[in-house]
C-alpha cells in the first residue's frame, strides 16, 4: 500500500494526480485548479473526513463556504450518527473497497449484519486508517481535556498520533482563540489534505455544546484568506 503524503508542494500534487493506485487521485485530478487555490489561500488543498459525526459534517460545510475540495474515506454504506450522509456531500467521499481496505471480509460482513449503524466500530475505524494514512495533518476537535473521551477514544487517538501530524482543539473554548491556534497549525503544516475529526453530535447532550456549531466556528476561523 502507498505510503501517506509525506511532503506538501504543487509537485506532490502533481505526483498524485497522475497517481492511479493513490485514494485521492481523483479528487486531485478532477480539482487540481481548486485544490491548488484552496492550499495557496488557507494552507489546506482539501478536507479529508469520515462524514460520521457532528464534527465531520461542520468540517463539510465549513470547506463547502470556502470552495475546499472534500474527500475521504466514509464507512461502508456511507453511514452517518443520524443514518446516511447528505446526498450533496455523499458522492464526494470514498469508501473501502478490495485495493483499500484493512479488515477481512469476513469482518466486514459481520459488522454490517450484526451491528446497529451507529455501532459499527471496526467500519469506523477502518474509514479511521485510511484518512489517517492518506492525508497529511489531522484535527482532533475534542471537549475541553476530554481527547481520549467518547468523543474521540484512546484507540482512534493512538491512530491518527502515529500516523500524521496531529493538532487538538478544545471545542468547547472560544472559537476565535481556538481558530488563531488552528491557522498557525496550518501555516507552519501546510497539508494539502487536512483530515478533521471529532464526536457525534449526540454528545452535545452530554457537555452542553453543539459540536457542529462550534467545530463551524473554529474551521471559518481558521480558513480565511
């Protein structure tokens, strides 16, 4: 399997454009004059997400306002806390086939028949690794201290800190404050694919803040010209 983005530059784009073995060649091919923008103008080329969660779907909206490409790996089935990804932002994401994929079959099929939708964890870790693996920095958006919480657990945290360049912000702190650290992450990082991650939006039943909204708030901190 290829190696994640190592490097962030024009010429790495490039390379994965032409790359048909790459996860996001399409993505890089089909948009390459957008990615190039959006990389040039926010330090990002394009948001890489799972679609799962609150803080998946304020990271789609957020780079929809700012012309961001979106891609990434969703889980099978496309399926989202509150049943199926929006249909504008479905057809953008990926999900795990024969070349890419890091559970048997045979895990797959019991996961899909034996698991409620939102309880599919070895589906949602598989979409895990991969954005993990292809892309070149991850946001953690996480409540407060709670980084190794419900909201993002010590297993998937483990993941993304082994495999890329990781940042955390407290959604539960001021967005202005938390967008500023967020743009300095990028400006120093540059990914060209920026992988966000972050609880469900049930969880603002619990700790009294929206997810998607505070999430939203950060990233259009964070993304400005």
């Amino acid at each position: 399997m290829i190696a994640r983005v190592q490097s962030h530059s024009v010429d790495q784009l490039e390379a994965i454009a032409r790359d048909l073995a790459h996860p996001f060649h399409e993505v890089a091919q089909n948009r390459f004059d957008s990615l190039k923008v959006a990389w040039e103008t926010f330090n990002v080329g394009a948001i890489v997400t799972n679609g799962e969660t609150g803080a998946a779907s304020a990271a789609m909206d957020s780079g929809a306002l700012r012309y961001i490409p979106l891609t990434g790996f969703a889980q099978r089935g496309k399926i989202n806390e509150t049943g199926r990804v929006r249909d504008h932002h479905a057809p953008l994401l990926l999900e795990p086939d024969d070349r890419f994929s890091t559970l048997h079959p045979d895990e797959v099929k019991q996961q899909i028949e034996g698991c409620a939708p939102y309880a599919r964890r070895l589906l949602l870790r598989e979409a895990d690794e991969l954005n993990a693996q292809y892309s070149c920095a991850v946001v953690i958006m996480s409540p407060g201290d709670l980084v190794a919480s419900n909201a993002v657990d010590i297993d998937r945290l483990r993941i993304f800190r082994e495999r890329t360049h990781t940042h955390v912000c407290d959604f539960t702190g001021s967005p202005a404050q938390q967008g500023e650290e967020l743009a300095h992450f990028l400006s120093i990082r540059k990914p060209l694919f920026l992988n966000v991650v972050g609880p469900r939006e049930s969880l603002s039943e619990t700790c009294l803040y929206s997810p998607y909204d505070q999430v939203k708030a950060i990233l259009l901190k964070a993304l400005r010209a």
